[in-house]
C-alpha cells in the first residue's frame, strides 16, 4: 500500500510540470487573443474617426497594399472610388458598430454594421441615406494590423430630392443569389398625399466602369408595389438591383388647365452577391439495387 501511495506521488509530481506547462501555454494564447481583440477594436474606431475627417493619405495606411475587396477592385481603384465619394458628398458621414471580432493567429475578421449620411447634395439639396452589413479581414504586419479584404453582406442606399425625403421607399431584392438564376426585385414607395409616382428597376453589374441600366418608367400600381423579374449574371460578378423614382403633383392653374409639376425624385440601390456556379462538384450516384 505504501509503495502504490510513493509510486501515485512521484507521477503526479513528476506529471505537475507537464499541466502546469499546458496551462500556462493556454494562458498565454488567451492573453494574446485577447489583447489583439483590443488592438483590432482600437483600429477600427480609429479608422471611422480618420473617414470621418476625409484624411485621404492617413486612410490609406489602413489597408494593405495587397488588398483585393469581394467585387475584385484592387487598392489603387478602391481609393479612386473614395475620392470620388468624398467629391460628391462633401459632407457624408460614417457610422461603425462593431459586432464582432475573431483572431486567428496574426489574421482577424472583424463583423461591422455601418451606417452613411450626407446631406445638402446637389442641385436641390438632397439627402443619402446608406445600411450596410460589412465584413473586415485583417492581417497583423510588423508595423500594425491592415485591412487586405472585405466582404459586404447586404447593402441598401437611397438618395433623394424634394418630396421623395418625405416619402418611405424600399427596394427588395434577395442579397445572395446563385449565378444565372431567377429572381423578384420589389420596390415599395409611399409618397406624400395626392402624388403621382412613376418609376423603373433595373439591374448593374458591379464593374468599373458601371454601367447603366436601361430605364423603362412606369406608373406605380395601386398597391404602391413595382415588381421586376431578373436573372442573375452568368459571369459570376456582384450586382445591383437598382430603382429610380420620379413624384409629381398636379395643380390646376387660374384657368382651369392641369399644371404637371416633378416634387422629388429618388434613386435607390441594393446590393446582391453572385454565388459563382461550381462545375468541379460531382454528386454521387446511389444505385439502389434489389436483392
């Protein structure tokens, strides 16, 4: 009995160092897990506040030179297009909310909700309104954490002039859709009282050059729905549903003729993600046979 007692003691001291080593191993993952969380998080309220200033030249220190983004624009293009934005919409701004971080290794994914407005847009002071949900994909260098992707999940923006501010407009359209497949895009406008609305939805491939799409205007029906049938791309490329809305009102002139005045027009997009068709998947066969 003593014997089995010394020979239980010896392996559990001689066992001590090994768990004690593996704990301390654990720990030491945590902690860097969690202190890369922070130094991720820190980044990305440092990276609206920089947005949000039109820093051009600190902005792009935030992402890799490498960087390639899900709709296969490069860095020098994407800041083109952020040039471009700032020039159009002087005063826009952006809104990040992080909902969530996960490291892996020297590599983050970084889940964020991002919210942007300008207002006062030329020619008759517009307004623009855009929701999107974002994925961020990080890699730590030596000298900091770069942005080397993103991914946006689902995206709807609306700009609009003179009546169409007041006025409550939606575009549906599903986000994600497999190549060269059928799909119902739906747009919803509820206007002021006793407004006319014509409109048109069309369909863009994410390209750059964009190119538009053809309009064909028509009257909303009574239900205040428009609805269009389309087909995915077949060169597994991102698109866009997009929609433009005219609002016009009657008003009866001193003698008696019917005046037709344009109130508000919009302009709404959203965003849909072209899931590429895989034809290097082959399903197995089962042969059922009676015995």
């Amino acid at each position: 009995m003593k014997r089995f007692l010394v020979i239980l003691c010896i392996f559990l001291f001689a066992a001590s160092p090994v768990y004690s080593f593996e704990f301390s191993d654990s720990f030491k993952l945590q902690f860097r897990e969690s202190y890369y969380k922070q130094e991720v998080k820190t980044l990305m309220k440092s990276y609206v506040k920089v947005a949000n200033k039109y820093d051009y030249d600190k902005l792009t220190g935030f992402y890799s030179e490498d960087y390639v983004n899900s709709d296969g624009f490069d860095n020098k293009l994407f800041f083109k297009l952020i040039k471009g934005t700032w020039e159009t919409y002087s005063n826009i701004k952006y809104n990040f909310k992080v909902k969530n971080i996960v490291i892996n290794g020297d590599y983050a994914t970084v889940e964020v909700e991002e919210n942007s407005t300008a207002t006062e847009i030329a020619p008759d002071n517009g307004t623009l309104t855009s929701i999107a949900s974002n994925v961020y994909y990080l890699k730590r260098y030596p000298d900091g954490w770069k942005i080397v992707s993103d991914y946006i999940i689902n995206e709807k923006t609306v700009l609009a002039y003179g009546a169409a501010k007041d006025s409550i407009i939606q575009l549906n359209a599903p986000s994600q859709i497999l190549a060269d497949t059928e799909y119902t895009a739906s747009l919803i406008v509820i206007p002021p009282k006793n407004t006319l609305v014509i409109a048109s939805i069309g369909q863009e491939k994410v390209t750059h050059p964009q190119k538009q799409a053809k309009e064909v205007f028509r009257k909303l029906p009574d239900d205040l729905i428009l609805e269009r049938v389309f087909k995915s791309n077949k060169d597994n490329v991102n698109e866009y549903v997009v929609a433009s809305v005219g609002l016009t009102k009657a008003d009866v002139q001193p003698d008696k003729k019917l005046s037709i005045k344009v109130s508000g027009l919009a302009y709404a997009m959203t965003r849909i993600n072209v899931t590429p068709i895989n034809k290097f998947i082959e399903a197995d066969k089962d042969e059922v046979k009676d015995k």
